[in-house]
C-alpha cells in the first residue's frame, strides 16, 4: 500500500534511478499514485562541475534524473546534503524557477543541520521564492541526535519530516548481534 518512493541520483550510479523508471513505465496504474523523491548533490561524474548545489550541477543532476526515471515531474527533490562551495541563494533560486518550470512539484533537503534549515527557509521567503518542504534526516532508536534542535527548526519552518534508515541499517530488526562482528553481503557486512 505504499506509494512514497525515495531514491538519489548517486544511488548505483544512476542505476536506482533507472529500475523505478522500468517499473513506473511497467505499472501506468501505480505510477499515477506513485510519489517520487530524489535526490541531487553527490559526484555524478569526475569533472569540477559534477558536483555540489550550483545552478550548473543540479540543471543537469535534474535532467539526468527526470530521464533515468522516465517522468516529466519530479515530485519531491531533495538537496542530498549541504554544499559550503555554492551560495545557499543560488540554490534556492536554482529550485524556484525548477518549482516554476514544472520539473519538480516541491524540494526539501536531506542531511541539513539546524542552521541551514533556518538559514535557508528565511532566504527563501525573504526572496520571495518556493520555500522548502521537507528534511530527510538519519533518525531511528539509536540515532536521535535530531532532537536536539532539527526538529524544532523544521517545526519553525513549516518543514515536514521523513526520516531515512529508521531500522538503524539493519540494528534493530535483529540481524546482527552485539557479539557478532556483521559479515557477508549486508550492508554493514
């Protein structure tokens, strides 16, 4: 009964990427009811110019990603991390006009601190433009470092919250034992 599907560029190199556009373009039904995030910020390629928030990367990180998912909107694009090289205003002006183009239907963040949530929600709505939506932050029993202030900056933002690795990579379903060192093809083998 899920719809939500979350991935990233960099995932597989591109490759998650492709495989949920096999299988949105497979399933026209459950593509309808499909939200679809993903992500962009990490290497993509070996030039100077494949990485980070510029308007240059995330123009062509989007492309690229719309492609690879088979979809003329996305609708929820995540900056998949903080990026000190390019100013937060280029970002933000970069997703507004990506929010107005029609490519993406929202944009949030994934793995911001509290003063980047505050820092860019206020330029964005000083500016004028789209403002951010969400935070995909590390949250689960063994990591709650967010409570401490991303929650309330989130909460002082409007922004809602989706967590990723809520089962602690595998801790807390009971895979690995205290006692065992993790092995074979998991990932934390």
């Amino acid at each position: 009964g899920g719809n939500f599907i979350d991935t990233a560029d960099v995932y597989s190199a591109g490759k998650s990427e492709e495989i949920i556009g096999r299988w949105l373009k497979a399933r026209p039904t459950e593509a309808r009811q499909a939200i679809v995030a993903t992500k962009g910020r990490f290497p993509m390629g070996n030039g100077p110019n494949d990485i980070g928030l510029s308007r240059r990367h995330l123009s062509q990180a989007l492309d690229d990603s719309l492609r690879r998912l088979g979809l003329e909107q996305i609708d929820l694009y995540q900056m998949h991390a903080w990026d000190a090289l390019t100013p937060i205003e280029e970002t933000l002006r970069f997703l507004d006009d990506a929010v107005t183009s029609g490519k993406i239907g929202y944009y949030g963040f994934s793995n911001y601190v509290g003063w980047h949530i505050a820092k860019a929600s206020e330029i964005a709505k000083a500016r004028g433009y789209t403002r951010p939506v969400t935070l995909q932050p590390q949250y689960n029993l063994l990591v709650r470092d967010i409570e401490l202030e991303i929650v309330a900056a989130c909460q002082d933002a409007g922004m809602g919250l989706l967590p990723w690795s809520p089962l602690g990579g595998g801790w807390l379903t009971g895979k690995y034992k205290r006692d065992e060192m993790p092995t074979g093809a998991t990932r934390l083998g």
